[in-house]
C-alpha cells in the first residue's frame, strides 16, 4: 500500500512549508505580505490585537 499522507512535520518539500496566515477582525488592516513568518509570530501578533503587552524576551515579533 502506497502511503500518500502529505501532511508531514519537517517534510523537504517546497509545497509543505508555506502555509497561508490570515489574521481577521478589528484592529487588523487590510494588507497582504509575502514576508517570512514563524509560528513564534502569532503570539505577539494577537497580543497586539488584545492590546496585551509583550515583553522583550519573547521569541517571536508582531506582524504588523
């Protein structure tokens, strides 16, 4: 039996490794960006959005 599960951690295939992000609601601007994000991103990204804030040892970078 052929195994054709795509959906893989870690996979070296190009279509595997980008993933759309969209962010929705108020606060949000409507833009597009092809720039590089991490899952570390999102956090500090939705603490903006919650106007929480966030220190500066967190890993990831809000992005907007």
């Amino acid at each position: 039996m052929i195994d054709l599960d795509t959906d893989i951690h870690g996979s070296p295939y190009e279509y595997d490794r980008y993933v759309p992000l969209l962010f929705m609601g108020m606060g949000v601007k409507n833009s597009t960006s092809n720039a590089v994000a991490y899952t570390v991103d999102v956090a500090p990204t939705l603490a903006k959005l919650a106007n929480i804030p966030v220190f500066n040892h967190v890993d990831g970078k809000c992005l907007f």
